[in-house]
C-alpha cells in the first residue's frame, strides 16, 4: 500500500493508506497546503465534495481541518475500499462515501457544497462535462478546487480566482462568474 499524510489539523501527520490504482495520483503535500492556505486553514462549518476522491487526501485533510461535512466520490473499487478503512482508522463520522461514476453521482444529488475538490482523470474531457453541472451543487459564494493537465481561463460561468502549477499539475481556485 501506499500512503500520503495528512499535512494540518486535528489528524495532522496521520497516514492515509492507498493501493496502486491506474490514474490514482495524490495531490502533493506542497499543493494541498497552497490550497489550504487559499481556503483558510480553518474549514468549520463548510459541506464539501470530493469528485474523484482517490486517495481521500483532500476530503480528510478538510475534515481534519473543521470541514462539517465531506462526500467522498470515487469510482474504482479499490480505491473506494481504502477511503472506507481511512474513514474507519480515522473515525471520520462526518464523512460518507460513494463508490460511484462522478456523473452519476451528481444527477441524483440535490446537495449544494461550500467547497467541491474536482481532481478528475487527465485527457478524457471530465472538466468540460463537470463544469456546467457543478454550478448547481455550488452553494451561494463556494468554490471548486480543480487540478487539471493545463491552465483554466476565465469563462462565461467561471472565474479562476487563484491558480498554481507544480510539476505537470495545473491547480485552480474557481468561483461563479455571478458572484461578483
């Protein structure tokens, strides 16, 4: 098993464990924590959604940090399988855990998130299909984290408030255009 730890909060330095998985990437310690300064270090009261959870590591570093909620997303079965022994070892009862098709998942959820963490398999279009249905699931003033292989631009819908690269990861801060 591999494993990446959670870098703040409440379970800081715990060990989350994940098998070898095609397409399963961790985001980097050195991401997430641009990500969580971004946010606020602390997430009390905020739901969040983690599409494509794979590894859990940005839905449980949440919860660590105050998140109230976090629905974790993942399709493959072995990944799922290490985000349910992660939320038993952590005791991470404010989280539940889909073993679903992201697509799926968000035409049968009515809920709206403060925070969506997007982090969908490279090269197969996800960002285009998920941004349009995303904005429904978005609660008045939330965000969506999302990594990509390339550089988001502002859209008619989205505004990329905050961005970043590391390595061959793009990582964006988005609000809706109609916040403003």
């Amino acid at each position: 098993m591999n494993q990446v730890r959670i870098s703040g909060g409440e379970w800081r330095s715990r060990l989350l464990r994940f098998p070898d998985a095609p397409g399963l990437r961790p985001t980097p310690d050195r991401v997430r924590q641009t990500v969580f300064n971004w946010l606020g270090q602390d997430m009390h009261g905020l739901n969040c959604l983690d599409l494509f959870a794979g590894t859990g590591a940005m839905g449980f570093e949440a919860l660590s940090r105050g998140a109230r909620s976090m629905v974790l997303v993942e399709k493959s079965v072995l990944a799922y399988r290490a985000l349910l022994e992660n939320q038993r070892s952590l005791q991470a009862e404010s989280s539940q855990i889909f073993n679903r098709d992201a697509m799926g998942f968000l035409g049968q959820n009515q809920q709206r998130f403060d925070v969506i963490f997007v982090d969908p398999p490279y090269n197969q279009g996800w960002l285009d299909k998920l941004l349009p249905e995303l904005a429904s699931h978005l609660a008045p003033d939330g965000v969506i984290y999302a990594e990509a292989e390339f550089a988001l631009a502002d859209t008619p819908q989205w505004q990329v408030v905050k961005h970043g690269k590391a390595g061959n990861v793009f990582y964006h801060l988005l609000k809706s255009a109609h916040d403003q």
